[in-house]
C-alpha cells in the first residue's frame, strides 16, 4: 500500500536514506535527516513524501516529492539554517569547501513550473517486486494531479544503474551540471498516464 507519510513514519524513512541511498551521513548529517529534511517535506504545503508499507505496516520505500522546489528549498532552507551554522561550527574547512567554494554550473533547462523526484530508497530487502515504480508512479499521479505536466530529478552521472532505472520508468536525460564536487544529470519524465510506464 502506498500512503502519505506520517509523523511517525519518519525516523524510519530518515533511516533509510542514510543506509541506503550510498551517502556517507556523519552523526550532523543524520540529524538533518530526521530533524530538517524530512520534517520540511511533511510541514511544507510545498512537498510530501510517499511511503510503501507491507501488510506488517513496515516501511519498504519512500519516494520525497516537490510541487514547487524553489519554495520547498526556501523552506527547506529555514528550518536548516541552524544546521549549517553548527556545521560551519565544528568543522569550517570542510563547510567552505562543500558549501561556499564548490559552487554550481548554471542550468539552462527551465524547471519553473515542473514538479520534482527529490529522492527515492528502497529497502534492499523489498526489491525486485515493483515498489519502486509504484512510487514512482504515485509520484507522477500527485504532481499531475496538482496541474504539473512534467517532473525533474537530478541523479549524478556516474551512477548507471540508477539512470537505467529511471530510463525504464519514463525519464529522459535533459541536462549535466556540476555541484558540489559532482556531476549531474536532469532527467525529465511526463506525469500523465504514469501506470502505462
């Protein structure tokens, strides 16, 4: 069953982007996991976050989603000001190198008016049984439900696997950019008619 998020629900989604989504969380990084980023979704008229439970009500997937990411970013933002300030506490080197002298490549692609896949998990222990298209999916259906036509994600470049996924569910490539030290590949899929994918 897919469903909202709920308060409750986010401790265990929190942990399942910090074990699964091939990020290396220090301890700050896993509270603004739980205490900002998901939060931010939950609170925000801006974004949501879909889960996929089992008959055991156990958390198999989530997919974070956005109807308008510059305003979930501001709000995103706000509540983790404090964050980056303890950041820039304890470790200020590495905030000016991740944060401040990285920088970012302009992105040509107007993504004003799509909705947007800000991250999706899927516990390893649940794939191979479609849940990942399911929320893909349910994705698509709320933002084209919300009036967005389109929707974007960034997937960096060098993570093949993830893009076939993504290929398979819809998504076309549109764009690279560097941030953070990385690069970065839009893709952009149509939010009509998802369940034909």
């Amino acid at each position: 069953m897919i469903r909202f998020m709920l308060p409750e629900d986010i401790g265990e989604v929190s942990v399942l982007r910090e074990r699964f989504l091939n990020d290396t969380f220090s301890e700050l990084g896993k509270v603004f996991l739980e205490k900002y980023y998901f939060p931010s979704f939950y609170y925000s008229p801006h974004g949501f976050v879909l889960v996929s439970v089992n008959d055991k009500n156990e958390i198999q997937g989530y997919v974070a989603g956005s109807y308008d990411f510059n305003k979930q970013k501001r709000f995103i933002n706000s509540r983790m000001i404090v964050g980056l300030f303890l950041t820039f506490l304890i470790n200020p080197v590495k905030f000016y190198k991740t944060i401040i002298k990285s920088g970012k490549t302009k992105i040509t692609t107007d993504l004003s008016s799509f909705g947007k896949l800000s991250s999706m998990v899927v516990n390893p222990e649940f794939q191979g049984q479609g849940i990942g298209k399911a929320l893909t999916n349910a994705l698509l259906t709320e933002l084209n439900q919300n009036n967005l036509n389109k929707c974007y994600l960034f997937c960096k470049t060098d993570n093949i696997a993830a893009i076939k996924v993504y290929h398979h569910m819809g998504f076309e490539d549109s764009e690279e950019f560097h941030q953070n030290g990385f690069e970065y590949m839009i893709m952009i899929a149509d939010t009509s008619s998802p369940e034909k994918k």
